[in-house]
C-alpha cells in the first residue's frame, strides 16, 4: 500500500539525519547541527514569510515523485490480480468452491465479458457442502444444503435450477455430472462393554439421563466426516471408545448402501456416493455388556 508524501519525507529526513556529509543542511541557518525536518514543519515554514532552504523542497518534490510510484504500482499490482483471479486454471477445488456461489432465486447476467450475478445476496447461497473429482473424463460435483444442522439433498426444483447454474457457469466443453442425494446409509454390528458406575441400562448417563454418549460420539463423527471424505471403520471404533462410560468396544461387521442401492459389506473403509452417510439405527444391532471400572488414584 502506497505511503503518503509526508510519510515519504519523514523518512528521508530520517535517513538524512543518519548521514555526516549531510549535516551542513539544516532546517535553519540560526540553528546549528543537523536539526531534522519533517512534513509537518515543512507545511507551516513555506506558508509564512520565512525562507524555506532549497533542499527541503527538493526532498519534498523527490517524496512527491515517491508516492506516485508507489500508487502506480499499487494500481498495476491490483490489476494484475484481478486477471490472474479471473483467468486462473479452473481446478476441481474452483468447481467446489464456485458451488457455493450459486444464489437460488436469482439470474445470471452478462456484466463486464462474464456471467454473474448483479446483485449479492449471502441468504440465498443455499450450497453448503460441495466437492468436485475427475472421473471418466468429466468433472463429478457432489453438493449438499444444511437444514437446522444436518446435511440434506438440494429438492428436485433446486437440483435443477442449480444444474442451469452451472450450464453458464462452467468451462466450455467440460462435461459435468452434478449429484445431490440423500446420505448414505450404514448399519453396524457392535460390541459395546460399559460402565455401569456411569451408563444405566438404556446408554444413558446416570447423573443425566438425556445424554446418551455412544449416540452422540456416533453423531458426532459423522459430522466431522469431511465431506466426500472416506470413513474408515477404525477411526469410528476410536470415536466410540472415546465415549463416557464406554470401556471396549468390537466391531464385528459393517455394510453400506448408497440411496435407492443395496447393502454392501465393507471391509475398512468406504466412500459415499452423496458425499455424507448416515448411520441407520434401526438395522444395527449393539449388543452392550455390564462391567464396573474402578479407577486407583494414587
């Protein structure tokens, strides 16, 4: 950012004063040493009667040649960022990001050699999740909405207003594949031994029964899951023996289904098709077996 004049020449004051073969030059001849100068007094001794010393001017009219420098390059490095921003390599991350742009309700218009829109309007950016990969010689978008906290598809009118969106916004002559559905589902089979000095005998702690731990470390990490991310099963297992009052835990088995697909046994890890899961209570089965901790402080 470009300095103003006045700062310009308190610093070659500055310097100035730092300098012996400079000492000779003084503000005033009635004042002996090397008295240093700054804009301010520069400002009252050329509106009075006094003379003004000519290489105070000069120093003026080099800080003044300064500043104008400075300004141009702050204006060509301005510029040069705004073409570098508007021609960059439309990587898989810019599709992601550009998603987020989309405004639901409003049209895209033509203003200055682009397409965007006139008026800027954060509430109605309804993409709040959105990742991008290259597959099969087309660019693959997942996108999702948050409602209250939780990852939901776009509605069938948003889908389709959001893929006209994109028919604008996109390269030339890249093909794209937009999805937006619901989360995939997963079902486990664990084994949980907890403690009953903490859990009672619905998962709930005792001190609180409106908190279910196991419940809420599950949840948890499958918020935490970056979106289009892969879940892998051990980093689940973790989460859950993290929980309150949970001392072990086996995973004997677990199965995905993508939405309107069948279960599918997974090994360790498996990624999403909406780019989110869900873990579906009602066909997992926990099996929870009693045991007191004891902890021995020394």
């Amino acid at each position: 950012m470009a300095r103003t004049i006045a700062q310009i020449y308190d610093a070659l004051n500055t310097s100035k004063a730092s300098m012996e073969e400079l000492d000779t030059f003084v503000v005033s001849t009635q004042v002996p040493g090397s008295t240093r100068d700054n804009a301010a007094d520069l400002a009252i001794d050329v509106t009075s009667e006094s003379k003004v010393a000519v290489w105070r001017l000069w120093l003026w009219i080099f800080a003044v040649g300064s500043w104008m420098v400075e300004v141009l390059f702050d204006r060509h490095t301005s510029h040069v960022t705004e073409v570098l921003e508007s021609k960059r390599v439309h990587t898989t991350r810019w599709y992601a990001e550009e998603c987020k742009k989309y405004q639901y309700g409003y049209p895209l218009s033509w203003i200055d050699d682009r397409y965007q829109y006139a008026v800027d309007d954060l509430g109605s950016r309804i993409i709040k999740y959105a990742a991008a990969a290259e597959r099969n010689s087309k660019v693959v978008i997942k996108v999702a909405k948050d409602v209250g906290g939780t990852r939901e598809p776009l509605s069938t009118d948003e889908l389709r207003l959001f893929r006209e969106f994109w028919s604008k916004w996109k390269d030339a002559g890249v093909t794209l594949e937009i999805i937006s559905l619901p989360a995939d589902q997963l079902k486990i089979n664990l084994t949980i031994v907890r403690d009953r000095l903490v859990l009672d005998a619905n998962n709930n702690l005792l001190r609180d029964n409106s908190i279910n731990p196991v419940r809420l470390a599950i949840d948890a990490f499958g918020n935490g899951l970056e979106f289009d991310g892969i879940l892998r099963l051990s980093k689940l297992v973790d989460a859950i023996q993290e929980a309150e009052g949970v001392i072990d835990v086996k995973l004997s088995s677990a199965s995905h289904r993508p939405s309107g697909g069948s279960w599918q046994l997974v090994g360790m890890s498996v990624e999403s098709a909406a780019g989110y899961f869900e873990l579906f209570y009602n066909e997992s089965d926990f099996t929870y077996q009693d045991n007191v901790e004891i902890t021995i402080l020394d």
